[in-house]
C-alpha cells in the first residue's frame, strides 16, 4: 500500500486507484451534516455562477457555500455547520461552492474511487475503505488531499486517516482534534468582533460522529460530480 499525502486545492493529482479529499472547516463537515439532515446529494460546482445557472434548472437546488471564508450573497447557505442545523433539507439537493474542499475535490477526479470527510467522519471513512477495498487488494494507491494549501487542520486530520488505515493508530482522535483547534483556520472563529465564524462550528468540525456512512462522489465523468450518501453497514 502507498499512501501520500498532499496539500493544497489547486494542484491536479496524478491517478490514484482511491483519492480522499479532507476540508475539516468547513467544507466538508457541512456536506456531513447535510447529508444527516436529509439532503439526497451534493452537487460540486467550480463557480457561484454555475451554481446560480443549474438552480435555475431544478427547484430541488440549494446553493451552499463560501468565497474567502465568506457568505455569498444570494446563496440558501452559508458554509456553517451550526447554521445548517436550522434548515429542513429534507428531499432538497446542495450544491455546494467553496474555496479549498470543492476546488481540491473538483482537481482529484482521477481516480477509481474518490471520498470527502472532515474529522466528523473521517474514522468512519477509513475503517470503511479498510474493509471495502484494502482487506481485498493490501497494495492499493491511496492519496489523501489536505485541501487547505497552509493550514495544520486539514493536514492534521489527514494524518489521522493515514494512521487508521495504516494500522498505526499512533495518531490518536483527541490528538488529531487538538491540532485542528489549534490550527490558525480555527482562530478567527474565536474572535468576538468577527459575527461571520461561529465558535459553534469548531465543535461540529471537532467532534467525531459515528453517522453510519460514508460521502462518495459519483458521476466523476458528468458536467456535475455529485456527493453520494454510502452506507457502510
């Protein structure tokens, strides 16, 4: 098994048999929660002006997401799992614009199988790829994508998904998810003067939650890949 870890959404991978696209603030742990609360997929989009274009097409359509940290305006949501909380997403599909984990998931399409988590799901995702893919071929070439270019959170949970599939465990959650709290991603969210980052969403993109499945994107090779709900049980 060869697995590499990379950093940073712009840069386009090479093929890999599976790809695992990490964006723990906010990205991520939002599809997570939206796919919890209801939603039948995700839809990943390049710009806010496709999306605007395709939510013209289905009334299904939610428009979710950020530019620099930031709401856009005219988009259904924010990027913010704690402010998702409060939709009824029930039958509704997101798509979903933002500036690391779209853009790096959007760049790791060259792959056989292709996954998204935060640290929510990250355990759930591992262990699920153990079972469904190394337990039958061990030398399998995974790369996981720590989709912010600087930052120590996506970094650090990619190296906790690197230690649970590798059997190491020598990365423990606790430990994983002190770096994500330390990580200068999450200081803004603990400033009082800035209303636009919750401290709330820090607890959602810190706390593991064993949800039952798996975030897959399918439709790899159509106009929008879609984030797909896996059961793994």
């Amino acid at each position: 098994m060869q697995i590499r870890i990379l950093q940073g959404s712009s840069r386009r991978t090479g093929h890999s048999d599976i790809n695992i696209i990490v964006d723990v603030i906010r990205a991520f742990t939002v599809a997570h929660y939206a796919l919890l609360k209801g939603a039948k997929g995700i839809g990943l989009v390049g710009s806010k002006e496709e999306a605007f274009r395709w939510k013209g097409t289905d009334e299904r359509f939610l428009l979710a997401g950020e530019e620099q940290g930031l709401a856009i305006e005219g988009f259904d949501l924010d990027n913010s799992p704690a402010r998702l909380m409060s939709f009824d997403l029930s039958g509704r599909f997101l798509l979903q614009k933002t500036t690391n984990g779209v853009r790096a998931a959007l760049n790791a399409l060259d792959a056989d199988h292709i996954f998204v988590t935060g640290f929510a799901n990250a355990r759930t995702t591992a262990e699920y790829i153990c079972r469904q893919y190394l337990h039958h071929d061990p030398n399998l070439n995974i790369q996981i994508i720590a989709s912010h270019p600087t930052g120590d959170d996506d970094l650090a949970c990619a190296e906790y998904i690197r230690s649970l599939l590798e059997g190491t465990q020598e990365i423990t959650p606790a430990q994983a998810a002190a770096r994500i709290m330390g990580s200068q991603a999450a200081e803004k969210f603990r400033d009082p003067d800035n209303p636009d980052f919750l401290l709330e969403d820090l607890t959602f993109c810190t706390k593991e939650l064993s949800s039952g499945f798996v975030m897959k994107i399918s439709g790899k090779d159509t106009i929008i890949p879609w984030i797909e709900r896996v059961q793994v049980n």
